[in-house]
C-alpha cells in the first residue's frame, strides 16, 4: 500500500508526532473504519492517512508553513472522517477513533506551535488569542460529533452539535422571541434593578448604623429562600407574563452586590481615609472620591456574578408559568416533546448569551478599575 | 525664639492614653510644647515613644485625654476644618485611579476651588517639588521617591502654613532620600512654612531641623529639646562638619537617657 511506503520516510519532532504515527499503525491493524457496509471509500481513507501524514511531517518544515500544514492535515482529515460517517452512523470501530485521536494531536500539536509564536504587530497577537481557543472548542464540537455518530448514541441522549446547528438555524424566529421575552425583558430589568437596589442599600447601611445590623441579616436570609419555592409565589404576585421572572431576579441579585459593595466600601485604607479627614472632607465627598472608587472592583465582581445568576433566575423561574415564550418555557415543553435538539438549542443560546453578557460587563471592569493590580498586572 | 513669633503649635500637660484590650496604653504623658511660625521641628525617638500619636494629635486624627493644646490658637478641629495643615503620611497614599495631577487636585476639589485656581495651583506645586512633566502619569508609573514627592505636593497645594510630616521619608532608599531632604530644605526656605517631622534617623533630624526634639517610650514623653546651632543654609556636607556631629552626639545622648528598656 502507498501509504504504508511513505510510512517509514515520516520522521516526527514531536510526541504528539509520534503518538499519530502509532495510531495511524493502530489504525491499518484495525482495518476497515467502520463495520457498516458501504463504508469508507478506498480514496477517501487514502486521503484520510495522506492528511495526517502530512501534519506529521510538518514539523520538518519553517514554522509558519508547518502550522499551515499542521492546522490543515488535521482538521482535513477530521472533516473527511467526519463526513464519511454519514450513513454508517453507529458502525465506528477502533480504526476511526484512533484516527480520530491522531487527528486530535496533531491539532494539539498545531495550538503548542501557535502558542510559541511571539507575536510582531497587535494585529497578530489579538489574531492568535483567537485562534487558540478557537480551535481548542471546535475540537470539543469534533469530538462530540464524531462521537455522538460514530456510536451511534440516541438521539435523545445527546444529539450531535450539527443536528443542534441546524435546529438553531431552523429556529431562528422562535429562538429571537424566546430571547427577547426572557433576556431582554426579564432578565435586563430584574438585573438593573436588583443590582442598583443592592447596591443603594449598601450605602444606606454604611450610613446609617441601625440598618446595617437591621438590614444586613435580613439580606443575608433573602439569599438563602429556594428560588423554586419563590418563582411560584412570585408568578401569584406580578402575573405570568416577565414582571414575575424580573421579581425572581431581582432578589437573585440583589444579596451579592449588598455582600459585595458592604465590603468594597470597608476596602480603603486607614491612611486614605486619614487623609480625607485632614482634608475635612464630608461624608458624602470621601465616598465619591475615595471609597467608591476603590469598591469598584468589589461591585464589578457582584456585577459578574449577577450577570450569571439573573440568567438562571429568569429561565428557572419561567418552568413556573409564562404565556407561551420564553426560554424557560420552551425548555420545559421541549423536554416534554422528547424536542432534545431544541432543548440543547436553547442551552446553547443560552450560554452565548451568558458569556456576551459577562463579557460586556468585564469589558466596562477593565476600563474602569484599570488602576487595579489585577487588571493592570502587577 | 519661640516667644517672638506666635505660636503654631502649643501643649500643655498634654496626655493621651489608648484603651486596649490589654488594658491602658499610655501613648503620650505630660508633652509641654511650643513651636513657632516658620520653625522646622524634628520629632526623634525609638518605636512607641508617641511621636507619630503627637503628631497625630496635632492634627486632630487623635483626641487627647488630657491636657491642652492649640493649633493657630484654635482646637485642632477647628484647625483642621479650616484646614490648617498639610499631612504627609509614611507612605504616598496617593489614588491610584487618579493621575499625578488628579491626586495634587483632590484637596482642592474637596474645597471647592475653581478648576482655573487649581489648574494655577497644580502646576506650581508639582514645579515645586521637580515634578512637571509627570502630570498625566498614575502614581503607580512612578518610582517611590516621585510617589512621595507628588504626594508633598499635595500637602502643599492647599497652601496650609503648617507642614506635618510623618516619617515621609522612611521607606525610601538612603540615596533618594539625602536628596529628597536637600529639596525639602530648599521648600521650606522658600515658603517659610513651619513643619513638624517625625523621624527616627538622627542624621536625618539634625540636617533638617532648627530644632529637635528627643522623646522616650513607656510613657511617651519628650526627654530632651534640642536648639540647632547650625546656619539656615545646609549644604548635604555639611554632615561631616564637627558642629553636625555635636549635635548629633547630643541627640544620641538624650535617646539613649530616655531608654528604660529593661534588657
């Protein structure tokens, strides 16, 4: 066979070289990939093992080719398994896998290159900080789908991420809707709310003593309530529609940014404070240009974790009644229907929606609490 | 001297006792003082001996227990809501979110003044203490030593008579403080304000003061005053003369006198 003459001129560099080069052996012993009849065709498998031989040679090549030829070689011989699998769903033998595995590697191997890669313009760097998680996801998504189909794992179980792909793709309208209903109105204003209440509270209990030992345990218990045992009480309150899931929210995020601010307000010095008082400098002038802003980097971390926990608040509590669109709500009927691809759909608009919004609001920490040693480095 | 010009700062019996949970710290016991406009007073003594609890106290961050004491002829409250003084801390405690030039405005936003009056007063504090060009910085892009001299700068653009200084100069390098002491002369004789100084290097206090005075721990008292004899104008060799190290040996006598450590 040709490509097991071209086997012995393949030289490795690296040990995720040498680990393809041995499953590529595993993989000829294991012939043929899958059990199903029609199979892999016979140029498709020779190109399979071409690609792959390829990326393993590759580190014998100047570094900016062999990351080409890395990146293509694997990903390559990744889509051909992956598109040959159609119509042998759930016949994968070992062959497949530990070309699969090969595959993986020298993906590996092509993120390791990447990552000693000393960047010359900005444009490059802020290219390569894409790049490597870039890949490092598509390979969660290659593998789950090679797997899911490979096996031939049910449907219901876990659909493999092109059938959730197309299942977004197909619903698109509805998905907008649910986002709109849940994000954009429950989960925005409970956020805004609940937040800014936590945090008005934080400055009437540094100002007035009484409250802080009157307030502060009661916050501490409204954080504690279960909030499947609120949702309901709160939907009997403000109605189906999303006042109720921003109720829900609102207590959610309300205690973490009360906790925080308490204590970001505390967070300045003994000698910064001095020295606001030799300025003899009121109240409300120490907090606006000292303690405030060096609670900040306390408020953003409640700000972060609000943004996650009004998210789950909002979905949660829609499983307790809602007109009929939502993400909660579509999640729970979804399930009811045996839907899982729409149920794994609304997951997945979910978590982009949670990392943009967590993002945006460390986009606005970097810009404002700059100063900080975490932030600025050191 | 002292009687000559009125008196800044004036103590009287004055005492201050801290409530610790080990029972009663006496900080301060029986401080007579007095120090006259345009003086430059060193405060020297080991740990605990209460010059900083002095100084603190004199700028109303501390209240004393007993006795009496004036600033400007006023309590130190009021002293300090009419913002008698400038304060400058053992470290810069300068905000970090704000520039050099923000950090030098801070006292001036506190009182209200116009963004013209501090535009005017900025640039000619930071001129003061070599610091133009660095308006736009963090404090944290600066070296301790320009740190300390911003945060100087900020005690003096407010344009208080009295200059209180607590170690400023203590977590600097031996090297950027001699030259940090020359600049600090050179200020004083330029505005001819008066400043306390709290220290506990001996070279320190008798290059910079015209006075100095010695204080012992357990309790905190003042156990020697010392008149300098040396000219106004002091050049940084002014330490290798035999009239320095006179006083200086005189300084060490009364610190080693006030010792009662029992080991």
């Amino acid at each position: 066979m040709s490509s097991l003459l071209s086997l012995s001129s393949i030289t490795p560099r690296s040990w995720q070289g040498y680990a393809a080069l041995i499953l590529l052996v595993g993989a000829l012993l294991l012939w043929p990939l899958v059990s199903a009849t029609p199979g892999y065709g016979m140029a498709t498998t020779v190109l399979i093992f071409i690609l792959l031989l390829m990326a393993i040679e590759a580190d014998n090549f100047p570094p900016m080719i062999g990351v080409v030829l890395l990146f293509l070689g694997a990903h390559g011989a990744a889509w051909m398994l992956l598109a040959g699998i159609t119509g042998n769903e759930g016949s994968a033998r070992g062959s497949f896998y530990l070309l699969l595995v090969a595959a993986w590697f020298l993906a590996w191997r092509c993120v390791t290159v990447l990552s000693s890669v000393r960047p010359t313009s900005r444009w490059a760097s802020t290219a390569l900080r894409l790049i490597i998680p870039a890949i490092f996801g598509a390979w969660i998504l290659i593998i789950w789908e090679a797997v899911t189909r490979g096996a031939g794992i049910p449907f219901i179980l876990l659909p493999p991420p092109s059938a959730i792909g197309a299942r977004i793709v197909g619903s698109l309208p509805v998905l907008g809707a649910d986002v709109r209903q849940t994000i954009f109105k429950a989960v925005i204003f409970g956020y805004v709310v609940g937040s800014s209440a936590g945090f008005l509270v934080a400055i009437a209990a540094d100002r007035v003593p009484f409250l802080r030992r009157g307030l502060l345990p009661i916050g501490n218990m409204v954080s504690a309530l279960p909030i499947i045992g609120v949702a309901p009480i709160m939907v009997m309150w403000f109605g189906f529609d999303w006042q109720s899931k921003a109720a829900v929210v609102i207590i959610m995020t309300f205690f973490p940014m009360l906790v925080n601010t308490v204590a970001g307000l505390t967070a300045s010095g003994h000698m910064e404070r001095d020295l606001m008082r030799t300025y003899a400098s009121s109240y409300w002038q120490t907090l606006f240009k000292l303690r405030l802003p060096a609670a900040a980097p306390f408020i953003f971390n409640a700000l972060k974790i609000n943004s996650t926990l009004a998210l789950i608040g909002a979905i949660v509590a829609e499983f307790f009644g809602t007109p009929v669109v939502g993400m909660g709500f579509r999640i729970s009927t979804e399930v009811g229907r045996m839907n899982i691809d729409m149920v794994w759909a609304e997951i997945a608009v979910a978590a982009l929606a949670g990392s943009v919004f967590y993002g945006v609001v460390a986009l606005f920490e970097r810009a404002i609490t700059f100063w900080h040693p975490s932030v600025r480095g050191g | 001297m002292t009687g000559a010009s009125p008196a800044v700062v004036s103590a009287s019996k004055l005492g201050l006792t801290f409530q610790t949970n080990d029972g009663p710290v006496q900080a301060l016991s029986n401080v007579d003082l007095t120090i006259g406009k345009g003086e430059f007073v060193s405060f020297i003594g080991p740990s605990g001996c209460g010059k900083t609890t002095l100084l603190r106290v004199i700028a109303d961050l501390e209240k004393p227990t007993s006795g009496a004491i004036s600033v400007n002829g006023m309590t130190p409250e009021q002293a300090r809501q009419r913002r008698a003084y400038g304060y400058v801390f053992q470290a810069a405690a300068l905000y970090p979110w704000r520039t050099i030039e923000r950090n030098v405005a801070l006292p001036l936003e506190i009182m209200g003044l116009s963004r013209a009056e501090q535009a005017a007063r900025i640039k000619r504090t930071l001129d003061l203490v070599n610091l133009s060009g660095f308006e736009k910085k963090y404090p944290w892009q600066l070296s301790g030593g320009m740190q300390q001299r911003a945060s100087i700068a900020r005690a003096l653009a407010f344009d208080a008579d009295l200059l209180l200084m607590d170690e400023p100069f203590g977590a600097l390098d031996e090297i950027v403080r001699d030259h940090l002491n020359e600049q600090l002369l050179e200020l004083w004789e330029r505005t001819n304000k008066t400043i306390c100084f709290v220290t506990h290097s001996i070279p320190e206090a008798v290059y910079l003061s015209t006075r100095i005075i010695v204080m012992s721990p357990r309790p905190g008292r003042v156990s020697d005053v010392i008149e300098s004899t040396l000219p106004k104008k002091r050049p940084l060799d002014i330490r290798e003369t035999p009239e320095f190290l006179a006083i200086a040996a005189r300084v060490r006598d009364g610190l080693r006198a006030g010792h009662s450590y029992d080991d």
